[in-house]
C-alpha cells in the first residue's frame, strides 16, 4: 500500500494505491492518525481510493476508525474514485450507509 496526504485547509485527502488489508492497516491507521494529530484543525477526511483493488475487514475496521476520530471533531468524511469490486464489499457491509462516497475530490472537499 503506498499513502499520500494533503491538507487543503481544513480537509485532509488521503490517496491510497493497493491493498488495504491485513498488513497494510495498521501503517495506514499510524500515518493518517499522526495528521490528524499535526493538524488539529482538520475536520474533514475524505479517502480516494481510486488505486485501491482489494478491501478486508482490516481495511473496514481501520476506516470505520478514522471515521470515527474525525466524527468526534464534529467533522465528516467521505469516500471518492472507489473502483467497483472495492465499493461492492462497501455496499455489502453497509459502509456506504455510514460514510457517504463522491464522485471527485473536489466535491467531497466542498460537501458539509
């Protein structure tokens, strides 16, 4: 898994190319929690997955997790670019019903 992050104001975009699995996890959960840290401003999370192939239940609960910290600023977050056998184990899990997904960057940056 490679991890790129950008703050944009109070938003921090998060891209993600690979697996988000098992054993990427918990480096992923370790880098975005450290910006959010750094930046205590941030109160939108928005995810783009465009690169992202394969999704486990590691990769859901660590998603559900930062979803949560940022909840917890009163913040939202959103998911952007999910490829379709990604967003066909998000639909099965419910987690589109949780975090809403968009169609760019742009717009989840926008969205309240």
């Amino acid at each position: 898994m490679k991890l790129q992050l950008e703050k944009i104001g109070r938003t921090l975009v998060a891209r993600i190319s690979g697996e988000l699995d098992l054993e990427s996890a918990p480096l992923f959960r370790e880098k975005i929690d450290e910006a959010l840290l750094e930046y205590e401003m941030i109160n939108r999370l928005v995810l783009n997955l465009a690169e992202v192939d394969f999704v486990d239940s590691s990769g859901l609960g660590v998603i559900l997790g930062r979803y949560k910290k940022i909840r917890s600023r009163m913040g939202s977050m959103f998911l952007v670019n999910v490829n379709p056998s990604v967003a066909k184990v998000f639909e099965l899990s419910g987690l589109f019903k949780i975090i809403p997904a968009k169609d760019s960057e742009q717009e989840a940056i926008q969205s309240s």
